[in-house]
C-alpha cells in the first residue's frame, strides 16, 4: 500500500494478500514521516513518531508507541487514510488511521505451506481467522469486529513465530498477542497484551489506554489514562492532557496540539498552503519518551528516565501535474532518541541532532506507478542516521486479469558508527485474477525470487509463497 499525505486509499485485498506476517516486503508508507521513508513499517523500516488508529481508536502500544501492522487485518480493514500534524503525542512523523468499508464479501485462502484461513463481513460485523503455517509464519489467529451507531468494537488474538533478527537467534521464540480495541460516544478503550519465550525465560507486556475526547469552543480535547505492567518494565501509569484547534485563513491552514503526561510538556504546530496543485507544508513536533524509552529493564538492556523529549521541524513543498508528483522536504531533528550498546548494555540516549532531506518522485499513468525517494539523513557528527536507506524504488503494474510488482530498498545501517548494517531489500511478486460475477479467483507468488531478506524488527520475510484466493463481494 503506498500512499501520501492527505490520500485516502482502498486497498485491493488481492494486492495485500492474506493478514499477520503472511504480508512480505510490502511497507504502509506514510510519505509524512519522511525522516523514516517507512514511517509506520509492516516489517523492517523504523516505526518510531507515528500514530496508527483502527478506526479513529490509537493503538500504539503505550509501552513503546509501537504499531505493529501485522496485527491488522487487511480483509477487515482496507481503507487507509495518511495525514500529518502531529495530532497525538505519539506522532513526529505521520499518521495512518485504517478503516472498514461496508461492503459485504467473504473469501478462503490456501497456501504450499497447508495454510488456510477464511473471513466473512457485513457493514455491521465481520470475522477473519485461519493458519499460515510455515517456520516464520502466524501459527493461528483470529480477528472479529461489530459497529453500530455510535459504537466500534474489535478483537483479536494471535500466535506467532519470532525468528529473530539476523545474527541475534536467542530472540526466537513463540509470541501470543491480544488485541480489545473499543469505541462508545466519546469514549474509547485499548487493552493490548502479549506473551512471549525465548531462551532467556518467559515475559509479558499489558498494555491499556482509556481516552475521553470532548470540544468546547472549536477545541478538541483529550483525557488520556494510560499504563503498563510488563515483565520488562514494571508497572506505570501516567494520565495525559490534550488539546488542539484547526484554523484555516483563506489558502492557509493551521493546527496547534499541545499535550502533557503532568510532568512533561509536548506540543505541534501545523501549517499548509495549497494553492492549486503547490501545497506547502512547515510543522514543528516535540514527542514525549515512551515507557519502554524511560524505564525498560531486561537482558542486556535498560531504559533512561533522564531523555530529554525528541523535537523537530519541517518544511516540505510538493506539486502535482498531470502523470507527475514531485516533493521536497528538509527536516531538522534535536535530542534525537536511539538505542545504542555501552559496555554491553543498550540503553536509549538524547544523540544530539541531525538533519533529513530528500525529494519523492512518483509518475502514474493509467494501470502503471512508478515512484522513487532519495533520502539523505545524517547526524551533526557527519555519520548516516540509522535505519534510513539512500534510495528507495517501488514499480507496480497492476490489469484487470493480472499485476506484477517491485521494490527495492538501499541497505541501512544499524549503530550510529556506521560500522553494521542489514542487507538490501529487493521484492517482487506477481498475481493471475479472474473474476466470474460476484466471484473473484487470484493465484499469486510472493517472494518470487526467494529471497531471504531480514528486517530489523526481527520478523525475516516468508520463503517464496505460492496461495490461491477465492473471494466473493456482492
């Protein structure tokens, strides 16, 4: 799914093939976060800054501001929304808020590796579960919401392999994820937990968050309660106060969000001037530590109450002409968060400041996107920020009876010294579709080339993947 800031986008449920980790090599790009190219990454990239709701429900978790796309079921919830402004304290970057749409369909998924899985919705309530199987794939899961008026509800649970990341193999292990994600009037609710083993022992991680959103005078405010009781981390809990306005002054367009948890103070400004197709974009972000940020304790690694809150400024100017869409950016980050290795313990450090820039190019003509990103991003010491590739290409083509795909990543580095770093990225896929009325027949191969990438995160890609889709839509 590819996307920039403002596009509202549907997601063929062909092109993103099943749910979890069955999804490889595709990333939720939100071309807001441009310091990160994947601002909010299904597997690899660096997450860090973003929001993503299901929804309109938050569902980072509040341990981390992690989102992890993997939980999200892309039968349920194909449509994606990108936009930016720092309107969370979570966010420098950009934001994803991924919705359901009301059709009623239904589908059954069969892979090489015996995976099976199968889904059914209505505009009111919908299921999807199954198996991947596989050594790195979704061992079971299941996803089911209901909405009426007024009200959203969605849970899920899952169990999963983790891999490891590449030269790191004590991180393998089994993990079991819940999800209760709840919406009534102006209020909502997230409780999040996870358990997991490895050869270190067994932990857990409970995440909630309650929020109440209410206006007055054209303000919108927020009353955040949120915590975590965590093997990793202890038990915290911290209230959060929020408010924001929208502007707009003829051309000109402005949001201010100031936030607190009681002892720290965030805030963004937003600014856009569109006229015709030159839209001119400056925002100002400061982000709050995180729990796991401030207080982690595990093997080898521990968190630093002492950070300092991580700010930034943008500016960004992009045009549209007929097939073409240009985009130039220039961002500027102080106190910038990364976790680094000292004397053997990783712990997170203020590591100073830096400066992200680059330009986006995509041309899209009839059934065929091309789109190419070149980011330049270094720390005030001359050195590569980490996790950020160079060059960045993604090439779909995409009929009514079949569609190929490609994407290339540059390699990015992993310590601020420059001196590591994991491999290129290079996935391509293709699918066949028929459809005969209401039904739709998609053969697909993921991973043509059988390609063994490995991701930061810990989630390596699934082997060469051949899966045949039956779906029905009325």
């Amino acid at each position: 799914m590819e996307a920039s800031p403002g596009d509202s986008v549907n997601i063929e449920y062909a092109d993103i093939w099943l749910s979890a980790s069955s999804i490889s090599g595709i990333y939720g790009y939100t071309y807001g976060s441009y310091a990160d190219l994947s601002g909010i990454s299904i597997k690899g990239g660096h997450p860090k800054g973003n929001a993503l709701f299901l929804n309109g429900i938050l569902i980072n978790q509040p341990q981390s501001s992690y989102a992890d796309l993997t939980d999200i079921s892309p039968f349920l919830f194909n449509r994606i929304t990108v936009f930016e402004g720092g309107i969370t304290p979570y966010s420098i970057y950009g934001n994803l808020d991924i919705r359901n749409d009301d059709a009623e369909e239904g589908y059954i998924f069969v892979n090489q590796f015996r995976g099976i899985s199968l889904g059914y919705k209505t505009n009111i309530a919908g299921f999807d579960g199954g198996n991947l199987i596989g050594v790195r794939d979704t061992i079971i899961f299941l996803e089911s919401f209901f909405k009426q008026e007024g009200q959203f509800w969605d849970l899920r649970v899952s169990r999963k392999r983790t891999s490891g990341m590449k030269g790191f193999p004590q991180t393998s292990g089994i993990q079991t994820d819940m999800r209760l994600a709840g919406k009534v009037g102006r209020i909502s609710l997230l409780i999040l937990r996870r358990r997991w083993n490895d050869i270190f022992g067994d932990y857990i991680h409970d995440n909630f968050r309650l929020t109440e959103t209410y206006e007055i005078s054209g303000f919108r405010n927020l009353i955040i309660l949120e915590g975590v009781r965590s093997t990793n981390i202890g038990t915290y809990v911290r209230p959060i106060i929020y408010s924001s306005r929208t502007f707009s002054v003829g051309i000109v367009g402005l949001n201010a969000n100031v936030w607190s948890d009681l002892k720290r103070l965030g805030y963004s400004f937003y600014s856009l001037l569109a006229y015709g197709k030159l839209i001119v974009r400056a925002t100002l972000s400061n982000r709050i530590p995180s729990f796991d940020e401030l207080y982690w304790k595990g093997a080898g690694a521990e968190g630093n109450p002492n950070l300092k809150n991580e700010s930034s400024i943008l500016l960004s100017t992009e045009v549209s002409y007929r097939v073409f869409y240009l985009m130039g950016f220039a961002r500027r980050v102080w106190n910038i968060i990364e976790w680094k290795s000292v004397s053997g313990i990783w712990r997170p450090y203020n590591e100073g400041s830096g400066n992200i820039w680059g330009m986006s190019l995509k041309i899209k003509k009839g059934n065929f996107l091309f789109k190419y990103d070149r980011i330049w991003a270094y720390y005030d010491n001359g050195k590569r920020m980490i996790y950020r590739p160079k060059n960045s290409y993604f090439i779909n083509f995409n009929l009514s009876f079949m569609g190929l795909y490609a994407l290339y990543l540059d390699p990015r580095f992993t310590n601020k010294e420059n001196t590591r770093f994991v491999d290129f990225v290079l996935q391509m896929g293709m699918f066949l579709r028929m459809k005969i009325k209401k039904f739709e027949c998609v053969l697909k191969v993921d991973n043509l080339l059988d390609r063994e990438d490995e991701f930061v995160e810990g989630y390596p890609i699934r082997d060469r993947t051949i899966s045949l889709h039956l779906k029905y839509r009325r």
